[in-house]
C-alpha cells in the first residue's frame, strides 16, 4: 500500500511545488471578521495552503478511525482475558488426567478373566438366530 502511495502522492507533491514556485506574485489576503489584511508571497500562501489540508485530512482520518480502534483494543483486552483463562482450563485438564490415570491404575481390575469369556454377540447374530432352525440354535450358546 505504501508504494501505491508513493507512486500517487511524489507526483503530486512535485506538481504542486512547482506551481506554487512559479507564482512567485505578491497576494494580499484579507480576514473579513477582523479586518486585517496580509500580504504575502502566493506561494508561500499556496504552500501552507496545501500543508494545512493535508494536517486536516490526516486529523479527519485519524478521527474518524477513533471508534475501530476503541473496539481493536476491547477485542485485545479481551483476547487476553481468554486466553490466560485457557491456560487455566488447560492446566486444570492436564491435573484431571493424571488423577484419572491414578484412579484407573488403582481400581483396574486384572485382565485375566476377560480373555476366558466369550463376546456377546451383537444386534445382527441375534436376528439372525430368530431365523435359524430348532437343530442350528442348540448350537449356540446366547440364543434368544
């Protein structure tokens, strides 16, 4: 964006340098309400002239950006705010797993057992046992 700006306003700055030094007349300005009359060089008047547009557009920028940037500092305030809070929940959970390791470490029954015992069969075998003959269930040992 700055080499947009740079490529827009060098131009710019020479144009109205080199028309303000070109009109090197005398200019006598006059403050109505006060009745005072200035008289100066015409470009010294157009370059302060141009000076203070360019303060003012700035000002008028800068203001009128007051309220997003009033709300990118909320937003940060905020940001930090959550994220010391997930640090606090993060470390809450690495404390909740290692007492939940301790406790299936102590109260884990031995696996010894559960290898000798068969698998109950699951939703399909038992359909399909309601379809089987008298001579094919004696077989089985969970029929319905």
């Amino acid at each position: 964006m700055s080499f947009v700006k740079m490529i827009i306003g060098l131009p710019l700055i020479v144009i109205v340098a080199v028309f303000a030094f070109v009109n090197n007349d005398m200019a006598v300005f006059s403050l109505w309400p006060f009745d005072i009359e200035i008289t100066i060089s015409l470009s010294v008047a157009i370059i302060v002239f141009v000076v203070f547009g360019y303060i003012v557009g700035k000002l008028d920028s800068w203001l009128s950006y007051a309220p997003l940037r009033s709300a990118l500092r909320a937003q940060q305030k905020q940001n930090k705010k959550l994220s010391r809070e997930q640090q606090d929940l993060a470390g809450k959970i690495e404390s909740l797993k290692g007492d939940l390791e301790n406790a299936k470490a102590k109260s884990e029954p031995p696996l010894a057992y559960l290898k000798n015992t068969p698998a109950k069969p699951g939703l399909k075998s038992k359909i399909s046992n309601l379809f089987k003959s008298k001579n094919e269930k004696s077989d089985d040992f969970w029929c319905l």
